[in-house]
C-alpha cells in the first residue's frame, strides 16, 4: 500500500522549514534591563553571546518544523493507494429509492395503510452509508425529498403523503427512480416498489431498464381474488319540451370480480338526493347497461350522481355528471321566392334537431326585414344573394356583432346578382358554374378535419362524405387570409371560411346547393349531421361537457361567450349569455369543502381538476345570485378500477434486464475502487483533515511551551560589577 498525492508541487513548501531553522540560529539573546546608580565609574564590556551559532531549544524547533511539514502536507492532499476499509464500505452503499403506488386503487381494503407500513420498513432499512428517496406515483411521480440517510426526515415525508385520484402508470416512476440513480455516487442502487401491480398500468412497449447494480424489490399488496364493482359510464337523453327538458339516464355498471355479483343495488341521485334505484345482477367480469326511467329536469343545472352499494374500493362506486337545460339555436332560413321553390332539404334537417334543438324561422328573399335579425343566431341565405337597402345592412351588422352566416351558392345566385356591399362578407370570388356531369361527377376529396365545423367527422364510421357526387358547383376563388375548409375532386374551394374583419362574427360558403340538384349530397345519411355541424360551428355552440376527468384542465374565462375551437361553452354554467370577467372576484369550492378566491382580470383562468366530486364557481360580489355559475362533475379514470394483476416478477425481470443483481463484495470493492478517481479516493479517505488537525495540536503545543520557555527567562537576573 503507497501513498500519492493530489497536488505534488505544494510540497515544493517544504523549503518553508528553512524559516524556523534561520529564527533558531540568528535569534540573540534577550538583556534585562536592571535600573542602576550612575555607572559613571563602571568599565563597559561589550555583550557578546557565545550561543549564537547554536539551537538552544530543540523542543521548539522540532515543532515547528513538524507543523509546517503537516500544513504543507496536507494541502498536497495525499491519499493512500489500494483497498482500504473505506472503499470496501462504500462498496456496500445503497441508493435507495422508495416507489409507493397511490393511485385510487390503492383504496381497496386497506390496501394504503399497507403501503405506508411497507414504506416505514424501507426506510428502517436505510444505513448510514445509504441515500434514499420517496416517490409517489400513479400517473405521475412525485419526489417528495431530497436523497438522505436521514430516518427521521424520511419518516416525517412519508407522514404527509396521501392516496391519490390517478391511475397506475408504472413507466413514469420507474424513468424517475433511473434519473436518481444514474445521478447517484453510490455502487449500487436498490428500487423498492410498493404497489398492488395493476396490469393496466404496465405497457409492454414501454421497455425501461435500471442501471447496472440495481435490484428491485418488490411488495405486492394486491389481494388474491378481488372484487369490485364499479360504474363505468352515465349517457342522458334529452328531450326538450317548453316546461322542461325530459331527460333519460343510463349507466353503464361493470363486475370486474371472477363471480357474478347478485342484486347490485344502483342509486340515481339528483342534488344529493336520491329519486330512482334499481337492483341488477351482472356475469363475472361483464358489464351491463342500466336505464332509469324519464324524469323532468328543472330549468337550472342540476347536479347527479349513480351510486352503487359500498364494495372493498368505494371511490369508483360513484359517477357524477351536470345536466344542463336544453339552448335551443334560433335559424333564419332565407329562401328563394314561392314560384322558385326550393330549400325543402334543409327545413327538413334543420327540423330534426334534438340535442341542441334547432328553432326554425323560414323567410323568403323579399320579406326579409331588419327586424327578423333581433331574435335569431344563424342566418342562412340558401340560394339568394344578400339582400339590398336596410336588410343587408342588418345581416352585415348581424356578422360584425358575434353571428353566424352560410351562404349557399346555387344555380340562382350568379355573381351578377351579388351587391357591391356583399364583397366584405365574401370570402372570395365567385365565378361561373362548373359542370362536371360528363365525368359523371365529382367527390369531396379533401376536408379539414381540424376545423371544428368537421372535428366530429374525423372518427372512423362518423359520416362518408364520398358517396355524395357533386355534378355542378359554383367557382369560388378564395381571398387572401380565407381558410379553405373543403375541396372538390379537381381542387376547386368546396367550402370555405371567411378570414378576419368581420368583428366576432363568422361566415361559411358552400359552394354549391342543397336541393338535390346540382349534387345529390341532401340525400346521402352525412347530410344531416354535416349541416347541424355547420350551423352549430356558425352559433358557437359546443355541448357543454356533462362531467370531466381527473387531471383534466380547463379555461372558466372561456366557458362562455366564446364558443368553437377554443372550446368555449364546455363548462356547465348557470346560463349562456354571461360574458367572462364581469366580477372581479370568484369563489371556488373545491370537492373536499376547500375554498379560494380567483380573481378575474380578463385573462385565462385555469383550473386543473384535481379530485373527484363537484367543483362550483360562484359570484363574490355584494347581492350576487346563490346559484353557482359554474358547476363542474369530476370522476375518476375507469379503466383504474380493474384490479387485475401482472406478476411482480415479470416486472423486475424487464425493468432490470432480468433481475440485475448487485454483485459479489470482494469484486465489487474491488471495481469501485478501479471505478474511483484519485480525487473521489482521496476525498473519501480525508487525511488532509487529520494533517490541519495534527499541525493546528503542534502549533497549539509550541505557543505553550514557547511562553513557558520565555517565563522561565524572565525570572533571570544580571548581577553588575562591583566598582
């Protein structure tokens, strides 16, 4: 075993023991002064020290001199070379980091206070040498310390966590505990993972490998053969009628147990107070489909609920929703005259809207007056041009003010019969007709399905628009800044949005009619829903969200008066016509009972979704209305409440590349110390500490002796010649 250093050139301040040995051998001696009569008549002899040349005191010297060598020593940072004691005990140094699952699962039985009793194990298990750390995780982690070998802080972190509302995702906490132990300085890592081992909280895919050295331990807390039953989902069935919607709840109720479970009884509550229940009994990991009767619904939000009886996991026996009153959307339909005829296609679509109902108001061209634009949110000029004087200032002040227009161009709305004051809600040019009815028509090919107008039609089997064949169209070159939404076969603009200019307004083009005429689109099943999305789009009205999910986030500044791709009128609120921003504060009650003042500025306000229950929004103004404005069901993620298992074993075989062990002592003493630098060696050993601690002892013993040795100097006499 040798010794090195750090910093060899420092030794070059050896040379500084040169100094103590100058002091010892040019230092003179010290005279006492002794008051004397006159010396007049006294011979003066000149001193002269006989001892100049020699050390006198070598006690001193030696101290000196060590101390200096152990200071100079000391900052060379020497270290010693092969396996100490202080490598082989690093070798056994852990980085630990504690997995504790808190997904809502966990609340099955007492599954939780297990958790935390496993937890308080680990953290027993810490050893001084050890580092550890506390996660947290369902869908997300959350590192709740500092790495630590301290119990004690371990043990007060571990006191506040609490069982979460997530679902199990076990790549997430796993990608955590890699970040900490690759950061680590320990040799080996150990990953202990608290979990009841959900399945669907494990992706096979999502392939993550520990580093090398690292074992996972696992504690399985799942439970044999559980059961649970939980409802999965609630659909409502609206039907408008002028004293209050009529409104038919089913829900969706799921057996996850291997048993059947026999005379479930379900609880349909409104306003916490229950109105409806019913016993079903559900097959063995099966689900069934339960409908409640009709019932009438005030003409307010109002807030339900489905309950099941309690099970061992009562946190998924409970679905919330909002149901809100029906907001019908006022339609103008503007038609050609009687002798032209026309528009029976669309008065029959527009006729059959049930949820939002759609109240239709039909006009003809030259009837229309300024007034019949008071009460309405959509106009549809279908197949006329904007009409002159009073009422086409209406319709244009009407798009400036927030509403909606859909021109449909047909075979009697030539650009010659288009009024110069029409080219500011045009989205571009129109031309002449063009036939493709040689070519035995054309197809829509191209549609923009991130435009909210279409959105619904992007999911497989939603609406084939391909079956429609367009035999004439009308040309339309869009302007700059329009937003072509559809397009024919042969490129030609299809539909098309109006770009910016018309205030908060919206205008949408179609062109081409919808009479069976020009194409036969009117009686293909798409057409239904194709207009009821472009009127909607055109209204602004987006179906307000009947409940959300945990860990949804939403805007309360955008629930009302915006409507659209901003997501505008999701929220369930006390009404449709309020605009954000009018308070200046807000009241949040939380589902727990917390409450916290929001404050409304005229920004976003988002509120993230933390727990499940009801979240109400009030108004804090003096003499404010009771009823929230906002009132928002939150439920858990479904798929959380099947607690089948993946083996704990199969786990650790992926996560640690088939178990990935820790290694032997000796070998593995052996490669932390090749593994080690020379400074991490020498920072471990820490001579250099106990080199200032000798040098500060030396120069403490020198000062002592060095008064000692000056005291006893003092006490010396002169003794003059006598005369």
């Amino acid at each position: 075993m040798g010794i090195s250093f750090l910093t060899p050139l420092i030794l070059a301040g050896l040379a500084a023991l040169a100094v103590p040995v100058i002091v010892h051998l040019t230092q003179s001696a010290r005279k006492n002064v002794v008051p004397f009569p006159s010396l007049m008549f006294v011979r003066q002899i000149p001193f002269r020290s006989v001892r100049r040349q020699r050390i006198r005191h070598w006690l001193l010297f030696t101290l000196r001199c060590l101390a200096v060598v152990l200071l100079v020593a000391a900052f060379a940072r020497p270290l010693l070379e092969g396996s100490t004691e202080a490598v082989v005990a690093l070798s056994r140094a852990r980085e630990v980091v504690i997995l504790i699952d808190r997904s809502y699962s966990m609340g099955y039985g007492d599954h939780w206070e297990r958790a935390l009793e496993a937890g308080r194990r680990a953290i027993d298990g810490v050893g001084p040498d050890d580092r550890a750390t506390l996660v947290l995780f369902a869908d997300r982690a959350e590192v709740l310390n500092q790495r630590t070998a301290d119990r004690a802080t371990l043990h007060a972190r571990l006191a506040t966590a609490e069982l979460g509302s997530g679902t199990t995702r076990y790549a997430g906490a796993l990608e955590v505990a890699r970040g900490i132990l690759e950061r680590s300085d320990r040799p080996r890592g150990e990953v202990v993972l608290i979990s009841d081992f959900q399945k669907a909280g494990w992706d096979a895919s999502e392939v993550l490998q520990l580093p090398q050295r690292t074992i996972l331990t696992s504690v399985d807390l799942s439970a044999p053969d559980p059961k649970n039953i939980s409802v999965q989902d609630v659909t409502l069935e609206r039907d408008p009628r002028p004293g209050g919607d009529r409104v038919t709840i089913s829900a969706l109720i799921a057996n996850h147990g291997s048993e059947a479970a026999d005379d479930v009884e379900l609880s349909l509550e409104l306003e916490g107070e229950s109105v409806q229940s019913q016993a079903v009994s559900i097959a063995a990991r099966n689900s069934v489909m339960i409908r409640f009767e009709p019932i009438s619904l005030p003409q307010r939000v109002t807030a339900g609920a489905v309950r099941t009886g309690g099970d061992a996991l009562s946190s998924d026996d409970v679905f919330r929703f909002v149901a809100v009153p029906s907001s019908p959307i006022s339609v103008l339909v503007v038609q050609p005259n009687e002798r032209e005829g026309g528009g029976l296609y669309l008065q029959q679509v527009l006729s059959l809207g049930n949820d939002p109902v759609f109240e239709l108001e039909v006009k003809r061209g030259t009837r229309l007056t300024r007034a019949d634009l008071a009460s309405t949110d959509v106009i549809v000029l279908n197949d006329v041009p904007l009409p002159g004087g009073e009422a086409g200032r209406g319709v244009r002040d009407f798009v400036r003010e927030g509403g909606g227009l859909l021109l449909v161009l047909g075979r009697r709305t030539p650009p010659s019969v288009w009024p110069a004051s029409a080219e500011e809600l045009l989205p571009g040019t129109i031309g002449a007709p063009v036939d493709r009815s040689a070519e035995g028509g054309s197809t829509l090919s191209t549609l923009d399905y991130d435009h909210a107008a279409l959105e619904i039609f992007s999911a497989p089997r939603s609406g084939d628009f391909t079956m429609a064949r367009f035999f004439r169209f009308r040309s339309l070159q869009p302007s700059e800044g329009s937003r072509v939404i559809a397009r024919f076969g042969d490129g030609a603009a299809a539909l098309t949005e109006k770009g910016d200019g018309l205030g908060q307004g919206r205008v949408l083009v179609w062109a081409s009619d919808f009479e069976n005429f020009w194409n036969d689109l009117a009686v293909q099943p798409v057409f239904l829903p194709f207009v009821h999305r472009l009127v909607m789009y055109l209204a602004g009205y987006v179906e307000p969200e009947p409940w959300f999910e945990v860990g949804d986030v939403v805007d309360l500044a955008a629930a009302e008066g915006g409507g659209g791709e901003g997501g505008g009128g999701r929220i369930p609120g006390a009404g449709f016509e309020r605009a954000p921003g009018d308070e200046e504060e807000w009241v949040l009650e939380e589902p727990r009972g917390e409450r916290s003042v929001i404050s409304v500025e005229g920004g976003p306000i988002f509120l993230e979704l933390a727990r499940p229950g009801f979240y109400r929004v009030r108004d804090a103004s003096p003499g404010s209305s009771a009823e929230p404005i906002y009132t928002l069901a939150v439920n858990l993620d479904p798929s959380e409440s099947d607690l089948a298992t993946i083996d704990p074993a199969e786990l650790a075989s992926v996560a640690t590349a088939g178990g990935g062990g820790g290694g032997g002592g000796e070998a593995l003493a052996a490669d932390v110390a090749e593994l080690l630098t020379p400074q991490e060696r020498e920072r471990r050993q820490g001579i250099w500490w106990y080199l200032l601690s000798g040098a500060a002892l030396l120069l403490l013993a020198e000062t002592a002796l060095s008064n000692l040795t000056a005291r006893y100097r003092s006490h010396a006499t002169v003794t003059a010649p006598r005369p």
